[in-house]
C-alpha cells in the first residue's frame, strides 16, 4: 500500500470524542505530500500541499506508516531523526489519540 492510499484511511481512524474540539490541518511531507484537515470531529485527506498548516511532518513513507500504526514510536522517531516535526508540536503529539491506530492497517 502506497502511503498515500494510507493516509486516505484517517477519516475512519478517527476518533470524534478524542477530536472533537480540534481543528487543525497536518501536512504529512512524503514522497507523495498529502494533507489532513479536522474539524468538527470529521476528517479530510487531500494530496498536495496545504497553504497553512498547524502541523508539518517529514518522514519516510514507511516510517510514517508505521507511526500512525503505533509501531515506531514517536518520541525515539524525533530523537533519532526519522521524524523530523514544525509547527504545534503538542498537536503532533495527540496524533497517537485522536487515531485509532488498530483502524489503520
């Protein structure tokens, strides 16, 4: 599965309690840059570039999918490079709780 495909599966990863007060748009930078907008406990994936994100992410393709998988964690992923973060970092964070990562195959 590309990474892209991946990503498109967010909007049923989603977990409306978890999100519900966040609006914010994360700007996964991969070999094919994609981004997601929540808002009002919903989620959208778009491919390309958004004008403004809150969040900015860069990694690797599989390192991507793997994090969101909750198979590489997050924090070693920063501290060794693979992740590389701009933006509202506590925002990064949450991605781990808004996502329900057994939803993401």
């Amino acid at each position: 599965m590309d990474v892209v495909d991946f990503l498109k599966q967010l909007p049923q990863a989603l977990v409306p309690e978890e999100a519900a007060d966040t609006q914010c748009v994360l700007q996964f930078n991969t070999s094919k840059p994609t981004y997601a907008t929540i808002k009002d406990g919903a989620c959208s994936v778009t491919e390309g570039s958004a004008s403004d994100p809150d969040v900015t992410i860069t990694m690797e393709d599989k390192d991507l999918i793997e994090l969101l998988q909750g198979k590489l964690n997050g924090m070693t992923a920063f501290m060794t490079g693979q992740l590389q973060v701009e933006g509202d970092l506590m925002m990064a964070q949450q991605l781990q709780t808004i996502f329900d990562q057994s939803k993401l195959a």
